[in-house]
C-alpha cells in the first residue's frame, strides 16, 4: 500500500526501545486490531448497519482470512447480531467460527453494548451482559473471558466486581481522570489488582491494565490517524517505554491497540498498511530493541499472567469523577437527558415485574391459554430495548436527539408488549369467586384494581391511582374497606387522585373494588381539604440565622414533624422523633449560568459540566398548600421566578404517610417522598435542588457505585473548574452527615450530586444547553432541551443507625414500587418472604437455553446442530443479593441462610439447585478464573469461588455477594 503511508511511524517507533535493552533482547509488543462502535452521536442503530457496523465485520473476516498471523477483538453484541442475523452469509458464518476456533477472533466483554459506568444500574449492566453472553454462548459456545471497557467516561468501583462474577480473569480500562492518569503512569502503576468491594475483598477481584495518555486511539497530532476509517489508525503510541505502563518482566511489553472510533470501516486498508510495518520491525528487531505482533486482548493477557510477578493492590475506590483537561470535567452527562434516563429505569422495573410474574405464571403449572413462546418473545424485546439504553452513548445522555429518539422508541415498544404480557396473564387467569365492578356494585364508572408486590418482601406503601370521581369507596377482595384518600390532582385538571394503603405480601397480589358515591356514605372518601392557599406568596430574602419571629406551619406524621416558613413557603426545619433531633433543612431551585460561545471561554454540553460561577437562585417567589388527609399530607410548592409570572418553573411535591393503628410502616414512616417539576429551562441554564442543613458534613458526601455500595467523596480544591470536578453520579442513592444524624437521599433515577458549602447537598435535575462548538454542531450534542422533567427522591433523617437499617431497602423499594394492574389474578399462595438484607434480583425464565452440560453443548454446535435456541421452561433463573456491608449493621450485615425450596414454595416442588456465573453461562464448580500474585504467599494459579456445599436447597449469602441459581421443579 505504499512505503509512504507508514514509514512516518516507523521514526516514531524507534522511539519504543527503552534505556538499557540490548539489540539482541527484544521487547515483544502487541498490536491488538479493534473498532469501537461509537454510533451514537449521529446514527440510530439500523443506520449504522447500513452506513458503517456491516462493513467493519464484512471486511474484517475476509482480511483475517487472507492472513494467519492477523487478529480482531470483537466488542458490542448489539452491532455483531444485526450482522450476524441479517447481512452475514453462511460462508462468512462459517469463516466467523473457524476464526474463533483459531484464536484469531475474540470476542471481549461480549455483552450486548459497553455499558457506562457511572450511571447504570447493576441490574441493568447485569442484564445486558447476559443477553450478550447468551447469544455467544447458544451460538459459539463460548464464554468471554476478558473484558475492554476504553470509552465510558469514568471507572466504577462496581466495575471487577462485575466481572470478575461474570468469569472474566482481566480487564483493560482506559479513560480515568488527566491528572491521576499521569501520576499513576509516572509511577509505572496503571496495572494492578483491582478489588472493588470493601466486604468482598480478594473474593472478587481482577487484574486490570489501564492504557496510557493516549488511550485506544492514534494520537491526534499523528497527521496520518483518521478517524473515520478510510485509512488506518493507531498501531504503536509514540511514548517511550518508561513514559507508558512498565513492562512487568524484560521481554514484554504494554497492549498497543490499532483502531479508534468508525474505524476499520475498510479492514483491508488498515491491514495492507500494518502488515508491511510489522514484517520491517520484526526484519529488524535485534537493532530497534522491539518486535511487534498482531494480539487479541486475550493473548495480551496470557503472556502477562504467565511471567509470575508480583502487582500493586487497588482497593475498593472508583475513578470518578473523570477530567480530561482543566475546564473539561464529564460531570454533566450525570444529568444530560434526564427524561430518558428516567424511563429507562421505569423500563427496567417494569421487566423486573414482568418476569417474576410471568415465571409465576408458568409455575407450577400454567392453567390458561397464554403461548409461552409469544410471551418470552414479549420480554426479549424488552431485555434487548433495556441493555441498548445501557450504552455509554445512550444512558448518558451524550447522544444525538434522533438516537435518543429511537431508544425512546424501542423502550416504550418494549414496555407495552410487557404490559400485554401482563394483561394476557391477568385475563387468562380470572377468579370466578373474586368480585368484581358489577358484583360489588361499582357499576360502569367504578374500577377493579389489582396490586403486583414484585419483591420478595412484604411491602406496605401508598399507590396513586389517577379517577375522575370526587368521591370514592375503597374495598379489599373481601370487601372491607379500605384506608384511601382522595385530593385534586396537579398534573391533570378536573381529575383527581385516589391515594389508597396497601400491604401487599412478596410476589403477590392485593384486589380492591373502587366505587364512585355521590354522598355520604360509611367508608367514602372526600377530597382532601386544602389547610394552605397557593395565593399566599412567599418570598426570597436574606437567611436570618435564628427562627426568632417566624410563622412555622408544623406538617407531622410519626416519625417527623416538618416545620415549613411561612414568610418564605419554603421548609424550615425536621424533627426526627427517634432521636429527638431537629435539624434545620431548607430546600430551594438554583441555576448555573454556562457560556454557549466558545470565543468567551469553556462551554458545557452533553458530556461537560463547566460553570462559569455559582449557582444563583432561580426564583423569587413561591407558593404554597398543603393538602391534609387522615393517610397522607401533602405539600405543594410551586417556585416562581418572579412576582409577575403567570407560570411557576419548578415544584415540589413532598408526602408524609400517617400509619392507621396496627399497620407496619417502618419504611414508609421513615420517608419523606418528594417528586419535583423543573423546566422548561431557559437557555443555557443547569438546574440544581439545593438542600441545606444545619449538619457539620464539612463537605463530604457518600454517593453510590450503580446502586451497589458508597463511595466516599471528599470535596477537593482545584485551581480550575473546582465546582464541576467535585460532582459525582448517584444512581440510586447518597447521604451526608455529622457526629449525630445523616440525611440520606434515595433516587429513582441518576443526577448529578454535590456539597458545594458545608452543610449542603445540591442535585442537578436538569439542563438546557446550546453552543457554537464546531463538534457539538456537527453531531448536534447542543442539548437543546426544552421538556420538563418530573424526578422523585425520598428523604431519610435520623440516627446513623436508623438509616443504615432503612437506606438499602428503602432504595430497593423505590427502584421496584408495586405495578397497579386492572382485573385480578388467580392466586397461587405467595413465596416466603425473604429476609430483609437479602434481595430478590432476578426471577425468570431464560430467553436461552444456557446448556448446564458444556460439554454436550460444544460437541452439539461441532456436529452442526445450530438451530434457533429455544428457552429451557423446566427451570427459572434465581439471582439473590446481599444489600449490606460488613460492619454496616450489627444484624443486617451478617450472613444469612435460606432453604430456596420454603422460599419457591408457591411455585412447585425443587428438585434441583445449580449454581452459576452471574449471567448464568459457567457452572461455578468449573469456573477456574485466574489469581495473581498480590504479595507475599500468593501465587499464580486458578482461583475458584469460595468452597460451598455441592448442589443442595439450603444456601448462605454473605455481605454484598450476588449468587445466580438454576432452580429446577417438579413437572406438573
């Protein structure tokens, strides 16, 4: 292809051999050949097989072929299926699978898309790791054993944990803050063991090598890298050795990769230029101190493990948040398109529920008509549409609006097939003797509701039905009445809301009959009355340090008193009667001013969160009600920003629960639910809820790991950009606090977090954004986002101790509310309710087969067997996971032992327990994953998972283990 086109690197490449290397002692590189499929700026998925994913895999299975010593590593299922199912011919199947069987093509991570790291779920990275694992697994028979995380922006500590459970042996990272990269790369430490979880410790840990400066792409100032693919890309970073990550032994030397972004579009192009490079240095590897061949991820890896040496320990600390230069910290894709981040976790836990009650359905035996084929089918589709959104374009936030767009669509298509499941199943399985709207009386106007708990815990809880009645009866399956509460709605004019308690046992059902009165009758419920007029205006002034002189209207339940200023509408203060404490907590909307001209200076966009100053208040006046009921008061504050607006920008909506006598409301006693309005943003604005406190947290916060544990978060100075570069992501949950109390916050969805000033916690909620920058234009990443978002926290006060008892399981409560049906469904008894440090992470049937024999399933896929896999409906998939710390708390932190035959009781008889990897594809008897030596005493060698009774119904989990079961039943 022309000595031109690479003999400028090879200047560079001299640059390799390191001080004190003899011509006649090499050292070995290796050139690992990838394509990141980075689409989502500009492509929806289908475009990209179109206009670029089709190619990359086309062409570079016809050039591997062509070359023995060639390799490919393969990411993101997501792009290799399309291919695979509708542009790949059965000669090409053919070259894939010789290409495996040689080594010469590897698959990495092997999930459907490279998740982000700081905003997803673990379920939800869980989930996509599985419906990439099983198509390998159903197709190839094989099981990724590496993974290659280059480009979310970030690295959690969730992260080895994760893979070392899927049975990966390493993991290659790349993008970590600019100024720790350095300093790690300056001390040759940007390869260690990587233990991510404080209680599990060496149990699940992984060797990770995190790349150099230069990342996984040529370097830009190299003028012959493109990154579009129509000439080659990164071959060997021109640092020298002692400025990259040390070779560990003499003869080996760090991973090189040869790709980039939209590269490989024209594999020939890149390999006709390599080649030629590789055969000169090698001629001449005696005199340049280096020779260089072509790798997988894999074989990196192996010839790493095998030299023995001793690595560094890195604990359970994340790499977040993630800087590239001074004004350039990824902190606003923390928030970037909150309305999608928000229905992808709405999506995620309507899957939870649809699964468990489609596997209650089936077992012990289905009774109706419902095809369990079409019903899966229902499920797929929503396990696919959930694991795309997990992509680190497309959570985030950072992609295009079209992209955005078509994750919208595929999640709302893969909703409502899950929704039809659950109709069918409730239509399917109708109880004569239940009652019923024209039974009970209700008549044409009245409802019958049915209530899915999809938890294996009781739960007792207020749902919110939206009716167009003033006056309601509330009755139970036996037609007792029913505590409720009914109140004028503010989302929908002339409707109201039907708040109604329920206590709803695990997996299970509860049935009420909803019946319109017109009058006064035994059990009617009229609308709440309103104690506080919204035309009484507070407004902004200066903060006085003392309540002296203050209107405080108290809001009370058992568990808190909120004491709210009437002077400015805003809350005053809580008292937390446990501890018999009253902090003073005072929550009001403020908005950063960005810059949107590159000329003034740095701007924010999806990615960067650059504000020029603090934030300022954004309104000058608000209103206030509070609506009083016998279950439920709420306060209604509406923000204005100013005294002439017709429209107010922002609210809050903050509940309190009052328990009736009797009733077991430990988790909703100790929370104060709030649901907030913010938008339509003016341009160029950031909105935060800032909450003050009088707690000395000296700006600390704890923020969560993808809903899997805390992280602490010191606030650090920086000579530039401090306000961004000290926000981090919480996904589910954060707190903060003193010697005395904590205030923890729990999310349904992910933001931006913050203590600015002591005392003070700041969410940001929203952002409206647009810029001149030629990148953003081109790829339209402007964030021109005029929608308004509707987010939900709940706040927990109280005692270090009350709220480590309530935090996780609140959180879990929040993630998984109960799905409010309409008809009822047959019942089969429900499951034993579980502990309460445990929970019920996944219970399914399978979309595949994921064969317990390996053996069998390898020799079948050899003979040619390779049909379309079917699911394996004798057996469901059960994932248990321990949501405590050790030492977190003095009960829930312990161990705990269940019998899964009294858990699974309602769904049949257990015959037999498998346990698996975490997405099901290794029996964990045979997982051998690699160790390495940490340290005195330890050895290269196999590790396997801690030594556990072989097979058996009785089971213990530990704190924060995730252990993943095939459970097999009786047949019916």
């Amino acid at each position: 292809m022309g000595q031109l086109r690479w003999l400028p690197l090879l200047a560079l490449l001299l640059l390799l051999r390191p001080p004190g290397v003899q011509s006649a002692d090499p050292i070995q590189a290796f050139v690992v050949p990838h394509s990141h499929m980075d689409v989502g700026w500009v492509y929806t998925v289908q475009e990209s097989m179109q206009a670029y994913a089709a190619n990359v895999y086309t062409s570079v299975v016809e050039e591997l072929a062509r070359g023995q010593q060639r390799r490919f590593i393969a990411v993101e299922q997501e792009f290799f299926r399309l291919w695979w199912d509708g542009v790949a011919s059965e000669q090409q199947k053919h070259q894939v699978r010789q290409l495996l069987e040689e080594g010469r093509l590897e698959f990495v991570i092997g999930g459907q898309v490279m998740h982000d790291e700081a905003v997803t779920h673990l379920d939800d990275q869980i989930l996509q790791l599985t419906e990439g694992h099983g198509f390998l697994y159903e197709t190839f028979g094989i099981r990724p054993q590496f993974s290659w995380h280059v480009d979310p922006f970030g690295a959690s500590a969730t992260t080895p944990t994760l893979f070392a459970l899927a049975g990966f042996n390493a993991h290659l990272g790349s993008r970590i803050d600019y100024d720790l990269k350095a300093a790690m790369q300056e001390a040759r430490g940007l390869q260690f063991v990587w233990r991510g979880s404080s209680s599990l410790s060496e149990q699940q840990e992984i060797f990770t090598h995190i790349m150099d400066q230069y990342s996984y792409c040529t370097p830009s100032h190299i003028p012959f890298s493109n990154r579009y693919g129509s000439r080659w890309g990164a071959v060997m970073s021109p640092a020298p050795l002692g400025e990259r990550p040390a070779p560990t032994a003499q003869g080996v030397a760090p991973v090189s990769p040869q790709g980039c972004d939209k590269q490989f579009f024209n594999a020939s192009v890149q390999f006709a230029n390599m080649d030629p490079l590789l055969d000169h240095i090698n001629s001449h590897a005696a005199e340049l101190g280096v020779s260089v061949q072509y790798a997988t991820l894999g074989d990196y890896f192996r010839a790493l493990h095998a030299l023995n040496v001793t690595w560094r320990v890195r604990d359970h600390h994340d790499f977040l948040p993630y800087s590239t230069e001074p004004f350039q910290a990824w902190t606003g894709f923390y928030t970037s398109r909150s309305t999608l981040k928000g229905l992808a976790r709405r999506a995620s836990a309507l899957l939870y529920a649809g699964e468990s009650m489609f596997t209650r359905y089936m077992w012990p035996a289905p009774q109706g008509h419902l095809d369990p084929a079409w019903a899966l089918q229902q499920l797929q589709q929503l396990r696919w549409a959930v694991s795309e959104v997990q992509h680190h374009d497309a959570i985030t936030g950072t992609e295009s609006p079209k992209v955005r767009d078509m994750y919208v669509t595929h999640l709302a298509s893969g909703m409502l097939g899950v929704r039809k499941l659950m109709a069918s199943i409730v239509l399917d399985k109708l109880q004569p003797q239940a009652p019923t709207a024209a039974s009970s009386g209700a008549g044409p106007a009245g409802h019958f509701t049915s209530v899915y708990n999809p938890l294996a815990w009781t739960v007792t809880t207020v749902v919110t039905l939206t009716v167009g009645f003033p006056g309601v009866r509330v009755t139970d399956e036996a037609g007792h009445p029913v505590p409720s509460q009914i109140q004028n709605s503010t989302e929908t004019p002339s409707a109201y809301d039907l708040l109604i308690l329920t206590t709803i046992p695990g997996l299970s059902y509860r049935h009420y009959s909803i019946r319109p009165t017109a009058g006064a009758q035994e059990g009617t419920q009229e609308p709440a009355a309103t104690v506080a007029s919204m035309l009484q205006f507070g407004r902004r002034r200066r903060r006085r340090t003392s309540p002296a002189g203050r209107r405080l209207v108290p809001v009370a339940n058992d568990c808190y008193i909120v004491l709210l200023d009437q002077d400015t509408n805003l809350m005053h203060s809580i008292w937390e009667r446990q501890s018999n404490r009253t902090v003073r907590v005072t929550q009001e909307f403020l908005e950063y001013h960005v810059n949107g001209d590159v000329k003034q200076g740095p701007i924010s966009d999806n990615y960067l969160f650059t504000p020029g100053k603090a934030a300022v208040p954004a309104w000058e006046a608000v209103g206030m009600e509070i609506m009083a009921g016998q279950l439920v008061t709420e306060i209604r504050q509406y923000f204005y920003r100013n005294m002439t607006a017709q429209n107010y920008t922002y609210a809050i909506r903050s509940r309190l629960t009052h328990m009736p006598q009797g009733h077991d409301g430990e988790l909703l006693c100790h929370r104060i639910e709030q649901e907030y309005r913010a938008g339509p943003l003016e341009l160029n604005r950031e909105a935060v809820l800032r909450t003050s406190t009088s707690l000395n947290n000296q700006q600390v916060i704890y923020s969560d790991n993808n809903g899997y544990q805390m992280q602490r978060r010191p606030y650090l100075s920086y000579v530039n950009n401090s306000i961004a570069r000290n926000y981090y992501p919480m996904v589910q949950s954060a707190f903060m606090e003193d010697d005395e109390s904590r205030l923890a916050l729990l999310s349904e969805r992910a933001h931006g977090i913050s203590s600015q000033e002591n005392g003070q916690v700041e969410v940001m909620l929203h952002r409206r954004l647009w810029n001149n920058f030629d990148w953003d234009l081109g790829y339209n990443l402007t964030l021109n986002d005029t929608s308004v978002v509707h987010p939900v926290l709940w706040l927990l006060l109280g005692s270090w101790s009350l709220t480590a008892a309530l935090r996780q399981r609140s959180a879990v409560a929040l993630q998984h509310r109960p799905v409010v049906l309409f008809g009822d469904l047959a019942g089969k008894g429900s499951c034993e309710t579980l502990p309460p440090n445990l929970h019920l992470q996944i219970l399914s049937i399978p979309g595949w087969r994921y064969s317990s024999n390996h053996t069998e399933h390898a020799q079948s896929l050899r003979k040619g067997h390779r049909g379309e896999a079917q699911a394996d409906l004798r057996r469901v998939l059960l994932r248990l996971h321990h949501l405590y710390e050790v030492g977190e708390d003095p009960v829930l932190s312990q161990p705990v032992t269940v019998n899964l035959e009294a858990v699974l009781q309602a769904l049949g008889s257990v015959v037999a327990v498998e346990e698996r990897s975490l997405t099901g594809t290794w029996d964990v008897g045979m997982l051998h994953r690699w160790s390495w030596r940490t340290g005195p005493g330890r050895h290269r060698g196999d590790t396997t998972f801690p030594s556990r009774p072989p097979g058996g119904p009785i089971i213990t989990v530990h704190p924060k283990e995730i252990r993943t079961f095939f459970v097999h039943f009786q047949q019916q």
